[in-house]
C-alpha cells in the first residue's frame, strides 16, 4: 500500500536506521518520537502537552473528556483543524484512545511496533522469536 493510499486513520511515523538518530540517545526521547509524526516541531510540542494532560487527568480520576475539546484547543493554542488534525494522528498511531467519551493512553503503538520487530526479526531476518 502506497501512503497516498492509506486510510485516513492511519498515521505515517519517521523510522531512521542510524544508531545515532535513536530516540533513546536524544537528549528529550518523548520530542524525538513526536518529530518522527509530526512534520512541524510546534506541533509536536503540542502533541506533548496533549499526552501530558490525559496523562494527568488519567492519574488524578478525572479523565480528560471529548466533549472538553474548546477549553483544550485554548490551552494548546490551537484551532479546531490542526487540534483534530493532531489528535487523530495520535488515535491513528494508537497512541491514545477514546473509550465512553474519555480520553486515554493506549498501548497499541507499542504493541504495534513490537509486532513489527517481532516480524522483521523472525520472518525477514530468519532468527528465533525468543532471541529478540
């Protein structure tokens, strides 16, 4: 499938092959990973934020609701295209999710990337699933 062709749902993420370019060696890792889906930085800063106050209101019991969507648009400083715009890219990824109205942290972007691994290591690469 080409990338014009992917569902509108899907999001595209930067994979670089240099050892040097690992989001585990960059000085903000969670900056890093957001470069990689976000093409301007600003927005990627924002994505940040976004992720932080789910996060917080997760682990405070007050879940960050959808239907609060202006007061984060104002928070974030942004309008209401590029805020949709950037929240469905974290939906797309799996990053984040929507469950009875709330928002949430998801899993499914690493499970997602572990399966891929999983994938290239065993099925490309030819080695033993336990050895990864």
């Amino acid at each position: 499938m080409k990338v014009k062709e992917a569902p509108k749902t899907s999001t595209s993420i930067i994979v670089r092959s240099s050892t040097s370019a690992r989001i585990t060696q960059s000085k903000n890792p969670f900056l890093e990973l957001m470069r990689r889906i976000f093409r301007k930085e600003e927005v990627a800063m924002k994505a940040i934020k976004f992720i932080n106050l789910i996060d917080e209101r997760q682990k405070a019991g007050r879940p960050l609701r959808v239907d609060e969507w202006e007061k984060i648009m104002n928070e974030l400083e942004m309008v209401r295209s590029s805020f949709y715009s950037m929240r469905n890219k974290l939906l797309g990824a799996g990053m984040i999710a929507i469950k009875d109205g709330e928002y949430r942290l998801s899993g499914l972007f690493s499970r997602d990337l572990v399966d891929m691994a999983r994938w290239w290591w065993t099925v490309v690469l030819g080695y033993d699933a336990e050895s990864l």
